[in-house]
C-alpha cells in the first residue's frame, strides 16, 4: 500500500516539477524586450563609437544614438505621430500600438545596416559613418513639439529593440531599404524582393502586423536576434 501511495504521490509531482524545471520557449517579441529593459545584453554600445564629420569638426557617438538619428532621418515627412497611444486591435494580441510596430522594424533595419557596415569595415574601434552611405538628422526638442512627439517615440522604439539585428544564417546581414514614393504614403507595394519601403511597412503596421511580421514580409529566411 505504501509503494503504490509512493508512486501515487511521484506521478502526481511530475507535472509540477516540469513546470519549475522547463521554462516555455519565449517570443521574439519577448525575448527582445526583456532583453531591451535591461540594456546590458548587448555588445554594440561598447563594442564601438561612430564618427560624424560635422561642419564644427568629428563628433562620436554611441551605435545606438546613431539608430535613433538614422530613424529620425528617414521616417517619410507626412507620417504624423500622436502623443496617444494608437491601438490597434489584432487576433494574436489584445492591442498594441501600430506606431510603435512601425518605429521598432525601422529600428532593426537601420541597426541592422550600421552592424552590417562596421564588421565589413573589419571592427573598428571607430567607425566612419560616411562608410554607411546613410544619413542622420537630430528633430527638434520643444515640448509639445510635432518633431518632439516623434523623437520621443523614435527613442521609445530604439530602446524596446537595444541590439536586435537581422540575421540570416546566424550572419548579420545587409537590409536594403527604399522610400517608394518621395512624401506620399499613397502607394502601396511590396517592394518586390528589392527591400524594405518605408511607407509600405507603416501600412503593414496599420493592417495589424507587428514588427516582426513586418520584416518577414520584405526578407526571406531571416531572423531576428540579439548582437552580443
């Protein structure tokens, strides 16, 4: 009686005890923030500096400065961000905000080049930005402020996705990206194979994708993960 209570009681346990020992696989979209919140995670910060020739002279900042000023760049200028979070109701989630969505596979895109350049660059301690080809630009910073209320969201966005870079292969690679149409958020394509468009993404934002889906959508085969 007392060896069937034994294995009455050890199979009983076994649930249990998986649920401590086994923890669920998490989410990109999981993994990602929890890695964001704690800043620490991710190499690229102190990994290297950028350099900016400035009509005052070179000026250095850190990888992840440099993402928030490369987004700030290129968001398409008839994009308006609202200071309300902007919800949209999807199936796999209760809500999530589409501006945000847009802002953070921008973010990935844009860091995602910048890594990109500098390993091809060979890892310099410092790194040329003009090695990039890209460009960067600082929005203004009034209170209340249109340019303020994206800069805001624009650095919400950059730290939620701190390090994540598309890989393929377990290879960071090079994330073509185009603006379909200089200020019209009018056209809607896919972009063809050709990269990723900056007003089609927002449009896949507002058709309820998240950021994640949204870079599958214009790359084949790729991942997202954490640069360390």
């Amino acid at each position: 009686m007392k060896k069937i209570l034994k294995i009455f009681i050890v199979i009983i346990s076994l649930p249990i005890i998986g649920s401590i020992l086994i923890k669920p696989p998490k989410s990109v979209y999981d993994s990602i923030k929890g890695k964001a919140e704690k800043n620490d995670t991710s190499v690229i910060n102190s990994a290297f500096r950028v350099m900016v020739h400035e009509g005052r002279g070179d000026f250095y900042y850190a990888p992840e400065k440099i993402v928030e000023l490369m987004v700030a760049a290129q968001i398409p200028k008839d994009i308006i961000f609202s200071e309300s979070e902007d919800f949209v109701e999807t199936t796999s989630q209760s809500a999530y905000d589409l501006e945000q969505e847009y802002l953070k596979a921008l973010a990935i895109v844009f860091r995602t080049n910048l890594l990109y350049t500098w390993e091809c660059e060979g890892c310099p301690e410092n790194l040329d930005f003009d090695r990039t080809g890209l460009y960067i630009r600082q929005l203004g910073t009034d209170t209340g402020s249109e340019e303020y209320i994206k800069w805001k969201e624009i650095e919400r966005a950059v730290a939620f996705t701190y390090g994540a870079v598309i890989t393929k292969e377990n290879r960071v690679i090079a994330a073509p990206f185009f603006t379909s149409s200089q200020g019209s958020m009018l056209v809607e394509e896919a972009g063809e194979g050709v990269g990723f468009s900056l007003n089609f993404a927002y449009i896949l934002a507002q058709d309820g994708m998240d950021f994640y889906k949204i870079l599958q959508y214009f790359y084949d085969g790729i991942s997202v993960a954490i640069y360390e």
